[in-house]
C-alpha cells in the first residue's frame, strides 16, 4: 500500500517527455507555416524587377512554389527556406544575401555579376516572431 502511493506521487516521465516533444513539434511546424506563407505572399508577381531592399518580384512563379518548411526532430528545430532552383542552386541565397556569381553571356562568355540583396525570409521571420510566444501557451497536452 505505501508503495502504491509513493509511485502515484511520482510523474511518469516517459509520458511527459512524449507531451512535451509532441507540444514542441506543433508549435514550431504552426510557426514555419506562417513564416513560409509571410515569405510567399512577400514576393509579387510582376515583370518588372524589385528594388534592391525589398522582397524580390516572382516573374514565374518558382521561387514561391519553393519556399518549405519542415521539423527536424533530431534537433527539435524547425527549417524555412526555399529548395536550390535545379538549373540555378544559387539564386535563393543570392536573392536574400546579395553577391556576385558567374553567369554565362549570350555570346557563351562567362562574367561575374553583381546582384544586391532583396531579402524575404528574414522579413518574414520578423513580422512573424511576435506570434511565436504565445503559441507556447498550452502547447504540452496529456
């Protein structure tokens, strides 16, 4: 009978840990979607080119189609970002960094080109880190 009470008195931890990484999971998988849908509706679909500063211009399409999210569990985080283009790995990190890269004239030359930064993940992390806080609220379930 004194065993019985003394392991109510104890909380399992199996369970507990299981609460919390299930609580993490949704909080940050709900916290990359709205980050990756804050990075999509930042690029506008036009034909004309963005200025240097703001969020880049989807003259297609593709970039928006390749902004993702996903949780890694092994290190309880959560990754947004675009995939590498196939034909150009680089394009999304010189989209939001800027820098120069090798590109190839009509002519088949190749030359080195200056591109500046026209970020949108990391406004879009910004304008969405606020909401973050308070979705830990409630977040650990039995």
């Amino acid at each position: 009978m004194i065993d019985w009470k003394i392991k109510e008195m104890f909380f399992d931890s199996k369970a507990v840990t299981s609460a919390v990484d299930a609580g993490v999971r949704r909080v940050l998988s709900k916290f990359g979607a709205f980050v990756r849908q804050a990075a999509r509706s930042s690029i506008r679909r036009r034909k004309a080119a963005s200025q240097p500063g703001s969020p880049p211009s989807g003259h297609v399409g593709t970039l928006k189609r390749l902004i993702f999210f996903g949780y890694d569990t092994a290190n309880r985080s959560v990754v947004i970002g675009p995939a590498p283009f196939r034909s150009v790995v680089e394009a999304p990190p010189l989209l939001e960094y800027g820098g120069t890269a090798s590109r190839k004239d009509r002519r088949g030359r190749s030359r080195r080109v200056t591109y500046k930064a026209r970020p949108f993940m990391a406004p879009a992390l910004q304008k969405e880190l606020p909401k973050l806080l308070p979705m830990w609220g409630n977040s650990v379930r039995k």
